[in-house]
C-alpha cells in the first residue's frame, strides 16, 4: 500500500494531467455533436465486432455438434449394413422401426418456435416432394412433431411442444399406453397422460410412441419418465417425460412418408358411417 501512495505522490503531476486531459476529452465529446457520433460510431464497430466474432463462435459449436450427431447416425447406419448378414435381417430391422427408406424425405428446419404455447416449426420441404399433412417428423433421437400445412417448397410442424399436440405413446418395457401431450411449461419436458394405475411405472423408463397411431412407427423414441403423479380422482398416471431432444436446438429432420395411412382412415371412416 506505501508503494501505491509513493507512486501517486511521486507521478503526481502526470496524474494531474492525465485527468484533465480525460475531463476535457468528455468535455469536448458532450458538447460537440460531431464528435459525440465520431465516438459512438467508432464503439459500435468495435461492438459489432465483438458480436460478430461471437456469433460466427456460435455457428461453429452448433455446426460441429450438428456434425457430430450426423457422424453418430452415419456410424449407427453403417453399423447396421455390415452387421447385416442376410435380406431376413435387413427386413427385420424395418419391421422393428416400421420405416421403409424409400418413405423417408430428409429435410431441415429453417424456423423453430418453442416459446409460446402453440409452437410450429418450418420445413424446407413441401409438397413437390411428397409431403402432405399429417405425417410424422422424427430425427435420430425421437420424435418433432406432425405435418400441418404444406406449400409447393416448404412446410409447417405442430411440434410436440404445442398445447394442442396430441400423441399415442407408451411405456416400452410394459406396452401401456397413454396421450402424450405439452403443458406449455418446460421445453424439455413433455407429459403422458391417461397411464392406468395397474401399470408398472419407474424413473428412467424408456417413452417411445405407440402401436395405435398411423403418423408415427411403432417404438419411436420420445424420452424417459422424469417423475410420475397420481390423480385419485381418475385412478391415471400423469408422467412428467423428459425428452431424449433438445427442441430448442433442431437441424435436420426426417419426415416419414405413410401410404398405409389414407387406406387405413378411409377404412375406419366407411367403419363407422355403416
């Protein structure tokens, strides 16, 4: 400290007048409009800079994670073809995942809302492609959300982080189903509903979708169950589901195509006019 006051002491005068110097320079700043935008034009470059440099850091950690998921599923698909010894093999994965290759359009998301209660999400894919309304969207680690609306190029995802979303899912280990839906609280959870008290709930266990749906494949990944309430009323579980996607952060999608779909609805519709 005696070294700080000797220093002072000692400078004294160059102090003195670099502290008049910095009151006239703000002076001069305040008083003059000319220099006052000289100043203020001169922080925002060096700001713009600063956002600049950030934002291109951002881009490049969100690529390389979007790199890294793509690596994971290229490695994930190529482990299936060479540990494929036979067509027999080959057919039951597909029946297992219920997804033809050939019913697969790749696509990317170019908007995503996840802050309202009523998020959609934006496709780079429309109709010329095939897409229609009411297929199902998934990527490699579960599913997005169901086709709503499409024009010739793009089209519009209720995400499953919509309050009006609605979804056949069950609980993997045991096959007991239940609506899946959003409570427009947590981006990274999702609820299921309607599970049936004789059901055998835990902590941790695997949510993936269900049999009784025609957008989605059977065993389609959604999360694990976070934590589980009782309503006495209803003798139901409500499952708090954490979901295996961040849905704040989403790149490329797959939606699935169903020709089965149509002939199914019209099969039930004509079911219930006889």
């Amino acid at each position: 400290m005696q070294q700080i006051f000797n220093f002072i002491f000692k400078n004294s005068n160059r102090l003195l007048f670099l502290l008049l110097l910095c009151v006239s320079l703000l002076l001069t700043i305040q008083s003059h409009s000319f220099h006052k935008s000289r100043i203020i034009s001169s922080a925002n470059f060096l700001s713009g800079g600063v956002y600049e440099r950030i934002n291109n850091i951002s881009e490049y950690l969100n690529l390389k994670t979007e790199n890294e998921a793509l690596a994971l599923e290229n490695a994930r698909l190529k482990s299936i073809v060479f540990n494929t010894k036979d067509t027999l093999a080959l057919q039951k994965f597909e029946k297992i995942k219920g997804v033809d290759p050939k019913d697969i359009v790749v696509s990317k998301v170019i908007h995503n809302s996840y802050n309202v209660h009523e998020n959609f999400i934006t496709l780079n894919s429309g109709s010329l492609q095939g897409i229609k309304p009411d297929m199902g969207v998934i990527n490699s680690l579960g599913i997005i959300g169901i086709v709503d609306k499409t024009s010739p190029k793009y089209s519009t995802v209720v995400s499953i982080l919509n309050v009006k979303s609605q979804i056949n899912a069950k609980i993997k280990k045991s096959n007991h189903f239940g609506s899946l839906i959003w409570n427009g609280k947590s981006t990274g959870f999702v609820q299921l509903v309607d599970v049936p008290r004789l059901a055998s709930v835990r902590k941790g266990d695997t949510i993936v979708t269900g049999g009784q749906s025609v957008i989605f494949p059977e065993n389609i990944n959604i999360g694990t169950i976070h934590k589980v309430y009782i309503d006495n009323k209803t003798n139901y579980y409500t499952l708090d589901i954490k979901l295996f996607n961040d849905m704040t952060n989403l790149g490329h999608v797959y939606i699935i195509k169903s020709e089965d779909r149509e002939e199914l609805n019209n099969l039930e519709k004509r079911t219930k006019d006889e």
